[in-house]
C-alpha cells in the first residue's frame, strides 16, 4: 500500500490528498522565463504567492537543468541559495522547503544550515556519488528521478525496451541502495522531459498507474510548461498553461501524490476539482 505520510523535519506531512509544490527558481536561465528570480524582494513575492494560492511545498533550485545551460560551480550554487533559504527559514518557517540539487554537498548544507526538509534529485543519485550515503546521513525524504546521462546530454540517450518498465526497474534497483542505507521516505519521479522524446513522455504518462501504482512510495509529476507541452503544439512555455493543467488533472487522476509546478493556483484548482470527483476516496 502507497504511503501517505512523509516525515519532513519532524512534522507528518500529509499526501492524502495530492500536495502542490512551488517552483522557486534562483537562476538567470530556466527554462521558463516567468519562474526566474534575483533578488530577495523577488523570492519573498514568489513565497509568498505560492502559500497565498494554495501551495505546500516550495522547491528551490540555482542550477538550471535546461539542455546548454551554464554549469554551475558547487561554490556558486551555494552562494545563490543561501538568500533565499535564509528568507524561507526567518519568513516561511510554516512551509516545507524542498532543495533542487544532484550535489550532496549543496544537499547538506541546505538541510544543515538552513533546515531544508526534502532533497530533490534529478540524478537520482547518478551525478554525484556521494548522495545516497548524504541522504541517508541526513534521513530527510529523497525525491528520485529518472534521468539518463547530464542534461547537456540526456537527450541523446532515449532508446528503451520498454519505457515503463525500464523505468521502473530503475526505481527498484535504486529503491533497495537507499533501504540499505536505511532511508525509507522516498519519492518517484519519473522525470518526464528528461531522457524521453515527446512521444515516450505521453506512452509513460499514460501508463504511469499501470507502472508505478503497486508500489509504497509516492509519485510526484513535473510537467510544468515543459517542452512535451508547447512542442506538441509549436508553441512556447509561456503559452503552456492550458496544457499543463490538462495533464495536471490526468496525473492526480492517475496516481500523482504531489505536483510540482510553476501555476500554484491553477494546480490547487486541480487537485480540489480531483477531490469533488471523488479521486481521492
């Protein structure tokens, strides 16, 4: 039976209805240009529009994993987050802050210093050799997402057997190093617009249930604007609510625990929508 609960710094967190994460993006160059944030007055408006409009997490990331961004020192990664946590930490203490990183050392710093509750991976442990033992160190809950290569080369790297299986066997081998370890909250992401073509992305959406909803741990979806969206229809991410919110409400109907978003109030709007349908029964 799926888990319902994570344990975020000593707090039960809920996920019997599907949570919505914030995106907080502290880079000169995601892939969005509306989710770009430089100064503090900046980020405190962000916070304080993701809680406004129904967000309980907020995910904080300063390393853009778009294809040619710049790569980022550790040092400077650091550097660029250490504002905006602080802000969260001293502004937004009620809100669980989940850090977007694949380094372990930025992974501890965030968790150590300014009290981060989740760490989030797009590597699933593969960029950074140290961040299973980090994790498991710190036993603060650990997104795993599903990325072949870096991002500079993911795109390369989409030939699979069997997209939903490969995936999942993925997930299993990676679920049992971090059981061994001795961390048990852990999340699944199965990292749509990473290592996928446009058509893999929508044959793995639609058999998300099928492939991952016998397992314990919950899924999060990050379809936010992505490229499966505005490519579909020649468009850009800025024209890519609409569809965002399509596959927003296909995912919590099909086992999403949490999504992870730039729109919080259309994504709120979703799951409350789901709820009168009676998905979460």
């Amino acid at each position: 039976m799926k888990r319902k609960t994570l344990n975020l710094s000593g707090r039960l967190f809920s996920l019997e209805k599907p949570a919505v994460m914030g995106i907080m993006n502290i880079t000169p160059d995601s892939f969005y240009s509306g989710s770009r944030l430089s100064d503090t007055d900046s980020i405190r408006t962000r916070a304080r529009e993701i809680v406004e409009e129904g967000g309980t997490l907020i995910d904080v990331g300063a390393y853009s994993s778009r294809q040619n961004a710049e790569n980022i020192s550790a040092q400077e990664e650091m550097e660029r987050l250490r504002p905006a946590l602080q802000l969260l930490r001293d502004e937004f203490a009620e809100v669980p802050v989940s850090i977007d990183t694949f380094r372990a050392d930025v992974a501890k710093m965030c968790v150590e210093e300014y009290g981060v509750a989740i760490i989030n991976d797009i590597s699933g442990g593969q960029l950074d050799a140290d961040m299973y033992q980090t994790v498991a160190a710190l036993q603060v809950p650990y997104i795993l997402m599903h990325m072949r290569g870096t991002p500079a080369t993911m795109q390369s790297l989409t030939s699979y057997t069997d997209i939903a299986v490969d995936i999942l066997d993925y997930f299993v081998e990676r679920v049992g190093q971090l059981r061994e370890l001795g961390l048990h909250d852990i999340i699944l992401d199965p990292g749509y617009g990473f290592s996928k073509t446009l058509e893999q992305n929508y044959e793995l959406l639609s058999r998300q249930e099928e492939a991952f909803g016998e397992l314990e741990f919950p899924i999060l979806v990050g379809i936010s604007r992505k490229s499966m969206i505005y490519k579909l229809f020649g468009t850009t991410p800025e024209e890519a609510l609409n569809g965002t919110t399509a596959l927003n409400m296909y995912s919590v109907l099909h086992g999403a625990d949490i999504l992870r978003v730039h729109d919080v109030r259309a994504a709120v709007e979703v799951c409350s929508i789901a709820e009168k349908l009676g998905a979460f029964r």
